[in-house]
C-alpha cells in the first residue's frame, strides 16, 4: 500500500514527465520477516526495532511486518525463507548442520572467549557476535555461499549473553553432573557435557520448558535472558553460570535472495543499515538484562551456584583442545578444508573486538561501532547481486 507521502509524490513525477522529467521507480512494498520466537523475547523485540529502522531509512517504499512464532517455526525458518513463504528470516544455523558448515564451525568457536580474560567478562556477546559478523561478510565467501546455496543473502548476526546450566537440581561439581541430562543447542556444549559426566539431549528450543517442568533434562544449557523469553522461571530451581560460557549466536535478519535483488541500491543499504540495529541491541539487550534476571530469580528462591575451580579448569582445558577437535570434526564430516586456519584467523578478529568493545557504555555507541566497522564496509551495489 502506498503511503500518503509516497501518492504525492507519484502525482508530482506524473505532472513532472510531461514537462520531460524521469518518473520515480520506487515502490512500497511489505517484508514478512518470521522469527520463531515468542513474541515478549528480546529478538522479537529487536526485530520490531528493525522494522521500523527499514521504514525511517526507506522513508515508507520498504516496511517490515514482524510474526514471531507464527508464520514459521525455529525449524522450518531455512527452509522457508529459501522458498520464499518469508522475505526475511531469523534463520538458527546450528540446526542445520549439512547446509551451514563453515559458518556452523565458526560459531562452535564462541567458548573462546572463556580464555581471553576478565576483559570479556559481561560483554561476551557483545565482542563475539560484530567479529564473527565481520568475519563472514570480509574474510569467509565459503561462509556466504552457504546462505547462497540456500536463496539466502546474508547481513549479519545476531546472539546473546553467555552460557551457563540452568537445571531443576544443583549442579556445583563434576561429581553433579554425572549421569544428568542436558539440553543443548549446538555441538560443542554437547562435547562440553560428555567430557564433564552428563548426557546432551538435543531438542528444539521451544520444547525446553515441556523437558525441564517434567524431568526428561536436568539442566538446559542456557544464558539467563533466556529463561524469560521463552518462560522457563516456574521450572528452575539452580542455576550456575561460571561454565561452559560461549555464547548462541545465528543469521538474524538473512533476506531471500530474489527478494534482495529486487530492491535498489539504496533500499539494499537500507536494510544493511537497519541490520545494525538489532545486531547490536539484541547482545547489548541481553548483557544488560543478565544481572536483573538473576537477581529477581534470586528473590523467588531460584539458587545460583558458583562451581568448583576444578570443573572450571577442565572446562578450561577442554576448550583449549576443542578448537582442534572443531576443524577437524568439520574437516572430515563436512569438508571444511581450512578450518584450523580459519579459527587462528577469526581469533585475532575477536581479540580486536574485545578492544573495541572496552569503552563502550551505551546502545547508541555501541550500534555506531558495529555500523562503522562493520556494515559500512558492504556495497548495497554489488553485494548478494552475484
């Protein structure tokens, strides 16, 4: 539908051509953008904000209609927004593990940052997901040409806090963790739960309050944000967040390829420059929120552990050795060629960001340098056009 803005100035150009002007070629046009996710849960919230970033920096040719956990599921958004039946989609690779390889490999590598230091503590996400993003877009075409093989263009990620166990029984040591089970979203916090004792259960995320309230897991290996937005309170009893860290991070806002071709230069930059705001508001939203949440769980009674310096060593050393264990899992199973060179230089990437990320104390700020260091530097006029 064209706005009242837009019909004037189609009358204007339509008066203008007989006096020899060019008509206007743009037109209003709707974007379906699925998340499958409940509609109070920070993505959602950050994809409206999305939205409406498209609509003010298109001036209204480009508007975004957010449907959060109704047009497609977490498990059919891929698939979906490859044939088409969403414009845009928030599309979790980690499920995916034949279609996305390489990026899959790269997010395996988030529990890095449980080796780089205090400097990290509390911006996890906030380091990890603008290097990964910078990665993708400036250094890994086999990265893009996974989200290309599926009608996908990609324009950054975005992810959360870091991870920790979120159960229905205390789990302070190794000894706690034998024989448990725990829900995972992605295969190195699998690896992570075997080498500690437990058993990894692998499930959709929308099944994980079903599967904590009666007993089929223990424990869900989660950052805190999450138990709010998808409503986990009333079966939590302990939570310890000092392991296994690392953090969930996925295509936010991938548009189908026939869609993005479709748009102008400027729409095209349009939506790269509104793909920087839920990037960053979505892990600045979740650190900001991870100490308010525990606090009030706190106060409902919900016990939060510290876990013994022993487990957090092997889990230490264990992620030392994992990244090996990555490229080459990727290598033989996937046919990741270069993947231990691809982690050493994603690494140097991220310790950059780390940097960055120091002296950053507001949203706005925070947006400006993932735009600046990152989205800036993507052409509108060539980009996900080959």
């Amino acid at each position: 539908m064209l706005t009242c803005k837009h019909t004037l100035l189609v009358m204007l150009s339509g008066i203008l051509l007989g006096l020899g002007a060019m008509p206007s070629n743009a037109e209003a046009r709707e974007l379906r953008y699925a998340i499958g996710q409940p509609p109070k849960a920070l993505p959602v919230i950050a994809g409206e904000a999305f939205a409406k970033a498209v609509g003010d920096y298109t001036e209204g040719e480009l508007t975004v209609k957010v449907y959060a956990l109704s047009l497609l599921s977490m498990a059919e958004t891929s698939a979906g927004l490859r044939d088409g039946i969403a414009d845009v989609g928030f599309v979790l690779t980690p499920y995916f593990p034949a279609e996305y390889p390489h990026n899959n490999m790269l997010t395996e590598a988030s529990m890095l940052l449980q080796l780089m230091g205090e400097d990290v503590k509390g911006r996890e996400g906030m380091a990890f997901i603008p290097a990964l993003s910078e990665y993708i877009f400036q250094h890994c075409d086999a990265c893009l040409d996974e989200f290309k093989a599926q009608n996908q263009v990609f324009t950054g990620l975005v992810g959360g806090s870091s991870y920790g166990l979120v159960c229905n029984t205390p789990i302070t040591n190794q000894a706690d963790m034998a024989g448990k089970r725990f829900r995972v979203g992605a295969a190195n916090w699998s690896r992570w739960v075997k080498e500690m004792g437990g058993t990894p259960i692998t499930m959709s995320a929308n099944e994980m309050l079903e599967a904590l309230s009666q007993g089929v897991v223990d424990c869900i290996v989660l950052s805190t944000p999450e138990i709010d937005n998808f409503g986990l309170a009333e079966a939590v009893t302990d939570i310890s967040m000092g392991a296994p860290g690392g953090i969930f991070s996925t295509a936010g806002q991938n548009v189908n390829r026939q869609v993005w071709q479709k748009l102008s230069d400027d729409q095209r930059g349009a939506l790269l420059r509104a793909a920087a705001v839920p990037a960053a508001m979505v892990p600045y939203s979740y650190h900001e929120r991870e100490k308010e949440i525990l606090g009030r769980l706190q106060k409902k009674g919900i016990k939060v552990h510290d876990l013994d310096p022993d487990l957090l060593a092997k889990s230490e050393a264990f992620i030392t050795r994992d990244m090996d264990t990555i490229a080459q899992y990727y290598e033989e199973k996937h046919g990741v060629e270069n993947g231990a060179q691809m982690l050493k230089d994603f690494r140097v990437i991220l310790e950059k960001w780390v940097g960055l990320t120091q002296g950053v104390d507001s949203l706005e700020e925070y947006q400006e340098l993932y735009w600046n260091e990152v989205f800036s530097k993507v052409d509108p006029s060539t980009y996900g056009l080959q």
